[in-house]
C-alpha cells in the first residue's frame, strides 16, 4: 500500500471510462484518509475516483431512507449527515466517514434514515458504475471489496465489544427460565420474555397501559429477569389513567417537533378532563391554526403505531442534550441526579426525563381533541372511553369548565416565581443548596397572606355581604385558611361567626346510600338543609337562635343542641364544607347577594420539565398521608385506599359547582413537599409491598426523592402547612 496520501487532482488512465460529474480534487482529498481508502494503492483510488460522482445536498435533505432497497455507497466529502434508525438519534457523520456499505454490496435494505444536517458534499458509488468498474477493473474492485468488508468486520467487532461490556454490566450469567405468579398461580418462562406476552390487553373490559411486577408499575415491554410477581395495570386505576395520559402529552410534544422542530411547546397543569398546553408567544390566530395541526399529527403517529422508548443517558450527556435543545427545566433538575445515570422517554425526536412507565406506543391512544382555550391550548385526554379507536375525535365538554378564567391567582404565583427565577423543580432545588430556605418560605407565606388580605378587603367592600361560605376539596387547607380569614376580616371591623355544617347531618339511619349501598356522607342529602336555611334566615333577620348539634358517636342529631347566636351589624357568617359552593345549601334562606363563595385548593405545581410537573392532587394527597399518620394514626396505606372515594366525592360535589365562585384563593406552598418529605418518606416505606397501595407509594415516593429535604424549623406556626405537619399556632 502506498505510504504517500493522495491529495492531487484525480489520476485517470486513459483508458478507464470516466462517470460526470468527476469529484474534486478538494473532495477526493477529504476522503482519501478514510480507513478504507487508506488500504486501497493511490492508483486503486485514482480508478475508484473515476467511478465516483460528486453531488451537493441541502439541510434536511434525506439522502438514503430507512427500508429503502436502493443500492450505493456515500463518503461525507464536507459538512455533517444525522443517522436516525426508528426515531433513534444515531449520531452525526463528518467529512471522511462513509455510509451505505452494504446496501452497495449485497442490497441489504437501509437500516437507517441519513438527512443532511448542514450543507454537505458527498461522494457515491452507484451499483451501476460498481458494476462497471468490477467489469473493466476486477483487480482494483476486488482489492476495493476487501477494504471494504475489513472495516464492516472492524465494526462488527466493537459493537461486540461493547454489548459484551454492557452485558457484564448485567451481572451475567443468568438463568434460561424464571418463576413468576400471576392470579395466585406460579408459570415458567424464558428469561426476557416481555410482559405484554404474559399480561392480558384487556381485564374488565378496561384496556391494561402497564404491568406490575412485585407491584411496581413498569412498562409492558419491560422484560422478565428474575422471579417476580405479575400483574396487569389498566386505565381504571388513577395510576393507569395518569400512565395513558403521561404517554398522550409525550405524544403531543413529538407531534409539535414533527410540525416544526423549533416550536417550543410546554404541558402544563392538568384540570382533570384535559391538560393545558403553553405556546409561548403564539396568538390566538396562530393557537386557533395550530391546534387541529397538532391533533392531526398526534393521529397519524398513533395510526403508525409510534414505540415509546426508555433509553438511559449518562446525566452528563442528558445535561448537555437539554440545555442545547433549551431544557433548562430539565438541566437543572439533573444537578441534583443521585444516580450517574437519568432514564429518558421518548416516541421520536424529543426526550423528556422520565418519571414512571409509558405506553409501548401510541397507537392504543385515542379520543383526544386539542383545541385553543383563551391564550392556551387544552389537550382533551379521552381516556374514559375504552375500545377501538373512534373515526372523528372525541370532544367531552364537561359540566362546571372552568379551566382558565379562574387561575388568575395561581398564574400571578408563576408570574412571582419566574421573576425570582424559581420556575421549575430543579431551579427551587438550586436555590434551597444557595442558603436561601428561610427566604423562600417567608416569600411564599407572605405571597399567601397578601392574598388573604385582599380577599377580606373584598368582603368588606362588597355591600350587603352577610355570609361567606368556603369550600375546598381534601386536604386544601380549609380550616388554617379560614382562621387566618377571620383574622384578616377582623381587621377590617368584622366579626366572624362559625356555624360547623357537621352539626347538620341527619340522622345516620336517614342518610342517603350510594350505588354500592354505602351511607354517602358527602352528598347534599345527608344535611338537614331545611332546618340549616331555617336557622340561617332567622338569624339574619336578628332573631335569637340556638343551632344543632351532632353526635358522632350515636349518629343522632340534636336540633337545637348547639350554641346560641344573635347576629349583630358587624356581624359575618362564615360556613365551611365541601358544598359550600352550592346554591342549594343556602337556598332562597339568604339572598344570591348576601354571600361571598371562596374555592380554596393547591394549584401551582412547578414542573420538572417540558412534559412533566407536579401534580396538585398528589401534593393534597400528601398532606393527608403526613396529617393521618402525623396526628391521627392512620397509616398511609389506608390513605391512599381511600382516596378515589374521596376525589369522587369532590368531582360531585365541589368541581361541578366551580362557577359559583367569587374567588379562588391558591393554597400551595411552593417549599411544602420538601418538608412534608421529611415525614412522608417514612409513612409511605411503612406501605406492605403486597398492599393495593403499594402502587402509589412507590410512585409518590420517587415524587418527593426530587426534592431538597427542607425541615420543619422555619415553617411559621401560622402557615396552612402546619394544619398536616402540627405545631401550629392555631387551636384546631
């Protein structure tokens, strides 16, 4: 082999035929010290070179096309050409590298998708022209060949390499055959075997998003490698539900990156039906064009049958790749990564990081409708209606929508956020490391309290308010709130007066069933309303009036067993309940303009990044699991048994009554779950792995492992948060 590299103008022999265009002599020389022309004589090269055509491409250029039988061999003369195999980023190749290798010698068909990434210049050799020179020049085409497949055996041997490495990695070697149980029973199967081929599609009609191995929810293409416990995950469990829907707003984003890969697109919080959808920048015109755009594309990636995927990154590479796509969100959670290692998802081109199991693809993803909604889009979910895939989109238009209009306080509390730069978990976690605790709890109790004081300032201007009722779903933070209320309003010369809707239950042998013939304490039903509005009316009306009173214990109602009250000028009734938002419970005792209705619930949730953030009914869900254990001794088990009775009993009884509000007060604390970690952590271990709980334990567990432990000693003994982790300064 020649020692001296080929850098002139090509060598043609006069008698070799010549294929037009003849490459450069500046492209003949960016190639000359690839490895497999290193191998070849200048001489050889020369005669390969007239063979050989030159051609320009443009960004985004698709050069060869995954599957595609075409047969030629590409050198990268100039610029950078991407590899994608089934949305999988492959890599970039520069001047020098080649590509097409065996779709050129034996008409392999393409195994991946190669598109220009900057302006390139390639150089090809065409099965034709091969042809050609094997005819002319079988010499020259054979030395060639060898060259060739030496460095696809080269190739071969790294990639070996490199498997056997990871493979060790693994803990090798493993057994050829595991025990699992499934519905009480014990089965061999292969080591690997994935569990969609074990699990059922369907159990109850509901369709299974994820399995369950030792209760832990993974994918259904997670393969069995140890003796485990299986169980399938459907869509009627809340963890099923928030899978799909997790899968959906992935979907969405690769969507959006198919439509235009520089459009920045970010999945806000959900409102329960549907999720709303941030275009920053966009108008209403562009929203309004852009959302039917958007759910198109989602269907045809759905119709094509789109993998999810689960691929994991060093934390460096995955740092790098999201602050150079404008993650930051993402960059800075992974500051705080205890692993080397992050896992992401994927369904294309856009990585998010992951937070629990996906789908295996999206085509089990269906009925969802994306539509403008004021200065946002929403993501309708349509995951309440199991089955085939509907031709038309589905677009449910609940009772109660108030989706956007009335989250004036919590997006004023972003708005706060951003400008202290705490706009994402990863961002609050950078602070808490600064030494800056103490600020932000002060900040975010001071937000609170501002906002608590404007809200009293609006019941003492309102003329002809007499009572303000309050209502709130599990774990809001109602009754911290409304003593704070009471203090605001007596500064404005009012004097509150409580009356406990508790004490207005009927009698328990009267109260109404449920469908599974349960006494339903939660509905409307269970009060005595006409002896409520009763005493209402004639209090208001200055009458002497002596309440109810309910024993809990024998379940029997006393009418007038409580405390007597007189109603003065200054003088404002403050009821709190979960039906306070509900015209009936006054009815026609209390005019429409003598009351003043508050909606008290969590509502910012920062988010982790682009697709993922938290999720304000598990910060509630949280609380409750602290408070229980914390001061009730309730294990957090039973906690999360009962929480789809009682998020059932809010979507009856509060949310559909949403539009009766006056305000909505936004009880978060942006610091909160990293104090209610100190304590939950533990109460959610204390969860038995075999318990139906379990699911959510682990999940919530790895909720708050994302957050900087803060503790208790510099949460006020005035603050909401101190109702579910004690020490507050209010007697309750």
């Amino acid at each position: 082999m020649s020692s001296d590299p080929y850098v002139g103008p090509p060598i043609v022999p006069a008698n070799l035929h010549r294929h037009d265009p003849t490459p450069s002599a500046a492209s003949a020389a960016s190639i000359y010290h690839n490895p497999i022309i290193e191998r070849i004589q200048g001489t050889d090269f020369a005669c390969l070179l007239t063979y050989m055509e030159e051609e320009s491409v443009v960004p985004g250029a698709v050069v060869v096309e995954q599957g595609a039988a075409d047969r030629a061999l590409f050198f990268v003369a100039e610029g950078q050409m991407r590899l994608r195999r089934g949305g999988l980023d492959l890599g970039v190749l520069g001047p020098g590298e080649q590509f097409g290798e065996l779709g050129l010698m034996c008409g392999h068909p393409r195994a991946a998708t190669v598109e220009a990434e900057t302006p390139a210049v390639l150089l090809h050799l065409r099965k034709d022209a091969w042809d050609k020179m094997c005819e002319d020049h079988p010499h020259e085409a054979l030395r060639f060949a060898e060259s060739l497949l030496a460095d696809v055996g080269r190739k071969l041997t790294d990639m070996t390499d490199r498997v056997d490495l990871l493979l060790k990695e693994r803990l090798v070697p493993r057994r050829s055959m595991v025990r699992v149980r499934m519905n009480d029973r014990l089965h061999w199967v292969k080591t690997g075997t994935p569990l969609r081929a074990l699990l059922p599609t369907v159990v109850d009609g509901m369709p299974v998003v994820a399995g369950l191995i030792d209760y832990k929810p993974v994918p259904l293409n997670m393969q069995v490698t140890s003796d485990a416990t299986l169980a399938p995950l459907t869509i009627s469990h809340w963890e099923g539900r928030l899978i799909y829907r997790h899968s959906a707003a992935l979907l969405l984003l690769e969507a959006a990156n198919h439509i235009n890969p520089s459009m920045e697109l970010v999945i806000g919080p959900s409102i329960g039906f549907a999720q709303i959808v941030w275009v920053p920048g966009a108008s209403h015109e562009e929203l309004d064009t852009l959302a039917p755009k958007l759910e198109a594309a989602m269907r045809d990636l759905a119709h094509l049958d789109t993998p999810f995927r689960v691929e994991h990154w060093s934390v460096e590479e995955a740092t790098s790749h999201f602050r150079e796509r404008g993650w930051d969100e993402a960059a800075h959670l992974l500051q705080t990564q205890r692993s080397t290692y992050v896992p992401l998802v994927s369904c294309g081109f856009v990585y998010a990081i992951g937070m629990g199991p996906t789908l295996p693809s999206a085509l089990p993803i269906h009925g969802f409708h994306v539509e403008r909604r004021g200065d946002s889009l929403l993501l309708y979910h349509g995951d309440e209606m199991p089955g085939p895939r509907p031709e038309e989109p589905v677009s449910p238009r609940p009772s109660g929508d108030i989706t956007l209009g009335d989250r004036r306080m919590a997006n004023s509390h972003l708005e706060w956020l951003e400008k202290m730069g705490v706009d994402s978990v990863g961002a609050f976690n950078e602070f808490c490391i600064s030494g800056k605790v103490a600020h932000i709890i002060r900040i975010s109790e001071g937000f609170q309290e501002k906002q608590l004081g404007a809200i009293a300032d609006a019941v003492a201007s309102r003329e002809g308010v007499r009572v303000v009722c309050v209502a709130g779903p599990s774990s809001s933070g109602k009754t911290t709130f409304l003593k704070r209320l009471t203090i605001q309003l007596s500064i404005n010369g009012l004097n509150p007066i409580g009356i406990s809707l508790d004490d207005y239950y009927v009698d328990r042998d009267k109260t109404v069933k449920d469908e599974h013939g349960e006494y339903d304490f939660e509905a409307i039903e269970a009060l005595n309303l006409e002896l409520l509005q009763d005493h209402l009316h004639r209090l208001l009306a200055g009458e002497k009036v002596r309440t109810a009173k309910y024993d809990f214990q024998t379940g029997k109602s006393d009418p007038s067993g409580g405390p007597e009250l007189t109603f003065g000028p200054k003088d404002i009734l403050m009821l709190e309940g979960i039906h306070g938002l509900n015209p009936r419970l006054v009815g026609s005792a209390i005019p429409p303009e003598a009351i003043y209705r508050i909606f008290l619930n969590p509502m910012t949730a920062l988010p982790f990044d682009r697709l993922s953030r938290v999720n304000v009914s598990d910060v509630r869900l949280l609380r409750r699991i602290v408070r229980d254990r914390h001061q009730r001794g309730h294990g957090a088990a039973d906690s999360i048994a009962r929480w789809p009775s009682v998020r059932r009993g809010e979507r009856n009884h509060i949310f559909p009554f949403l539009p009766h509000a006056d305000v909505v007060f936004d009880s978060a604390l942006i610091y909160e779950l990293s104090v209610l970690k100190v304590f939950a952590d533990r109460y959610l271990l204390e969860v038995p792995q075999h318990h139906p709980a379990y699911v959510t334990a682990f999940r919530l567990r790895n909720l708050i492992d994302r957050f900087v432990t803060i503790y208790p000693d510099h949460v006020p003994p005035t603050s909401l948060l101190r109702e579910f982790i004690g020490g507050s300064g209010f007697e309750y």
